[in-house]
C-alpha cells in the first residue's frame, strides 16, 4: 500500500480526519474520505486497514458522496451561487420558538413540534432549509429574570437549519418549559415531534455558550445563551426596511413564498455564522433516552439505500451523540475572518469600500484567506485580505491578485463578460492596508495565490 501524502496511521488518526472532513462527517467516514482521497487507497486496501469487510467500506462510501453532494447543494443555495429557483419552492420553511428553547437546540440538533402539527412533521423532508426563528422570551419560564431584562429582547431568524434524514419522537422533559412542568409532576411532554438537523448555520455568537443540556443550566445561563444565539438576527423590521419581505411571526412551522428575496441578508450574516454539525445518520443510536429514531419514508426501489446500520468500525470519541461535533475549523474560521476584518477596519484592500447594515451595523467585508485553507494555507493574519463580496469573489475565481509590492493583477481576458470592470484595476495600489505592518499580505501567500491562478511571478 502507498500513500500519496502522509503515512496510513496519520490518515486514519480521528482527530485529523475530523478536522479535514470538517465535521461533515462520522470518524469512520472522514477516515474512509482520507485513505481514499489523499492516500489514494482502493476500498480493498481501505477494508483492511480498518479490519472491516468491503462491503462496510463500500456502503460508507455511498453515504459519504451523498453527504458531500447535499453540503455542495446547500452551501451553493444559501450563498445564492446557483439558481435562485430553490428558494422559491416549497422547500423553505419557518420554524418558530421561543428564544430559550433554541439554547436546547444548540446542543442538540433538533426541534419540537406539538401533535397539533403532526401532518406538516410526517411531510418534512431530508434536505428543506428551515429559517429558526427565535420569539420573544417566555416570561413564565424565564420567571427567575426581570421583565426589564426580557424586554429588552430582540428577536429575529437566528439561523438555517438543514434537514436530516431521520424523525424521532420523544417522551422525556428537554425543554426548559418541559423540565420546569416535570418537577411539579406533570408527565406529558409538550413537543413530542422532533425535527433532526444535520446543520445549523448559527447567526450569533456562540462560542461562549456552554454546550450542555439545558437541565445543566440555571435560567440565567439559558437566558444568556438565548441572547448570543440572537445577536445577528435577521429582525422582522430588517426585512420589512431592507428587503420588502415578510414572514408569519406566530405559527411553529410555515411554509414560505419568494423566500429569495432574503438572500442578501442571509449573506451578510455568513462572514459572521458558526457552522454546527450534527450526527445525523438513522441507523445511529438515538441522542437521548425516551426517543426514537424513524427513517424518512422514501422510494428505495431503485437506489437500493435502505440506511440499514453499518457494521462497526469504531465510533472514536463522539460515541454516536448528537450535538458534539461542533468544528474546529469552523471556530478557527469565524476567529480569522473577524480579525481579518478588524485589522483593515473594515475596508476592502482592492477599493477601499466600507459599507454596514443600516439596522445590525454589520460590514459587508468579509475575510478572506489568500492561500485557501484546501491549498494549506493558514488562518493567519498576513494570509488575509479584507475584500468587499465583488473583489472577494474576483480574487477566489482568479480575475485578479496581487504583486508583492501590493499591485493590482488583472487575468487578460478581453473576450470574457466582467473584463472591463476589473480592467480598471490593473496597475493599481491596494486602497487600503492594515496600520501593524506584521498584518500586510504575506509575499509568500501572494506569489502562491498567483501561481494557482496562472498570473507569471
């Protein structure tokens, strides 16, 4: 056996693989994705590295490209990189709570819907986009905070969450409304019917929310938690004011119509967002007692994907829980574009350009690597450029990049629609620079960014 880069026993370390896979992932398949794709193993080879049958290797296999290829669909749908048609159809809902019941969310990965709601639950299907809405805090739950506290809450969309392909129902407390009627003896649950998310592009500051069950928590730490979670929200005034769009406050889960019209807002908030993953596969034990998990009801007549559990390989650490494998990557991330942005002051290098949400007062610029992290560049300051979305884009797609003397590239390309826009540039300085110097481009990621793009050194 050979290996392409790095030796078997790197390949199949969990902590790596679930770093390059960036959460997507189980362990299990992050390390088959690797021996696979870098060390460039066959699915025999791959078997027997892993002391497992092929045809374990060659059912993980399957699942893997049916995940990357929903990540591709998703992350091209909600950054508006393909036709805006899927937003205008009926797989973009609403789904609304309470604010303090999206803290259980957060560590879990799913929400709850009454049996008031049973038929919109049995027709939810494994990839529908669901905008969180967060409502006004429950004062009757949150008794222990003052009403001048929870006035002061302002709510919104909070997040996207990207469905998975399992339904489970519940007959335990999780929610704090639940917890709080279980210790004063009432049994029933309120929202039995679970909806699984297997990613949730969180809009708020999440890194200081503690990722327990809310039954770990005092109201102050939820309440808490429920604030950070909606620090970024899309308001309901926002899309009234910016995009002339409105969707139904009041109802758990509603459809929505022409939903493409927030696009816009919904990119402003990704330079900001935390991408959290969660296992989601329906063979899986379920995330917590009293569930229990039901695949989606499809036609699988012809695929031959009957989600059956796979035999074991090894879970690693996560041991199958839901709501554990936030990314590393994705921290590492939000912390580098945030300081990408603060070091040019929120100005884009290329123009100079500084433009903020008139309500959230949150930049356009966005943070961007200059040797992409797939090409192995690092989340370091001089490997950043702040580029507004035009010249952000540019530079990703190779129409221009920069001398080491900090000049304007542009790729010649007369024939080709857009040349004349960044024609303009050629020859130029970049309009801004951070003030520390330590935090101008790097040469070295400069002269790589060009060579990846065919620009001559």
């Amino acid at each position: 056996m050979s290996s392409n880069t790095g030796t078997v026993e790197d390949l199949i370390d969990l902590d790596r693989a679930n770093r390059l896979a960036d959460g997507l992932l189980t362990g299990v398949q992050a390390r088959i994705y690797l021996l696979q794709e870098e060390a460039g193993l066959s699915r025999e080879e791959i078997a027997a590295v892993l002391g497992t049958d092929r045809s374990t290797v060659d059912e993980h296999v399957g699942r893997i490209s049916k995940k990357l290829t929903q990540l591709e669909n998703t992350e091209r749908a909600l950054l508006g990189e393909r036709d805006s048609t899927h937003w205008k159809s009926n797989n973009i809902k609403k789904v609304t709570g309470s604010i303090e019941h999206w803290v259980t969310t957060f560590n879990s990965g799913f929400w709850g819907l009454t049996e008031k709601y049973r038929n919109q639950w049995e027709n939810i299907k494994e990839g529908e986009v669901h905008l969180l809405h967060g409502a006004a805090p429950n004062e009757e739950v949150l008794d222990q905070i003052s009403t001048t506290e929870l006035n002061k809450f302002r709510g919104g969309v909070i997040g996207i969450g990207i469905v998975s392909d399992a339904t489970q129902t519940k007959d335990r407390a999780v929610w704090l409304a639940e917890l709080q009627a279980e210790a004063e003896g009432q049994t029933d649950t309120d929202w039995p019917l679970l909806i699984n998310y297997e990613r949730i592009f969180w809009f708020g500051d999440t890194e200081n929310i503690r990722d327990v069950p809310v039954e770990d928590k005092t109201q102050a730490e939820v309440f808490n938690g429920a604030k950070k979670l909606a620090e970024n929200a899309m308001t309901f005034s926002e899309m009234r004011d910016e995009y002339g769009y409105s969707i139904p406050a009041q109802g758990s889960i509603s459809g929505l119509t022409e939903p493409d019209k927030l696009l816009s807002g919904l990119r402003l908030r990704e330079d900001g967002w935390t991408v959290k993953t969660y296992e989601t596969d329906s063979g899986s034990e379920p995330p917590l007692p009293g569930t229990t998990t039901q695949s989606r009801i499809r036609d699988r007549s012809s695929s031959g994907d009957d989600d059956r559990e796979l035999t074991p390989i090894s879970r690693g650490s996560a041991g199958g829980e839901r709501g554990t494998v936030t990314t590393e990557r994705a921290r590492r991330s939000n912390e580098f574009r945030r300081k990408v942005r603060q070091a040019y002051e929120n100005r884009c290098a290329v123009c100079g350009s500084k433009r903020v949400s008139p309500e959230s007062g949150n930049p356009e610029v966005e943070g961007s690597h200059i040797q992409a992290v797939e090409d192995g560049g690092p989340d370091k300051i001089s490997n950043g450029l702040a580029l507004c979305r035009l010249h952000h884009w540019a530079f990703d797609q190779g129409w221009i990049a920069i001398t080491d003397d900090y000049e304007v590239l542009v790729k010649h390309a007369p024939d080709t629609d857009g040349y004349r826009t960044f024609e303009a540039l050629r020859g130029q300085d970049l309009a801004n620079l951070p003030d520390n110097e330590e935090f101008h481009p790097d040469p070295t990621f400069l002269e790589r960014h060009r060579s990846k793009h065919g620009f001559e050194n």
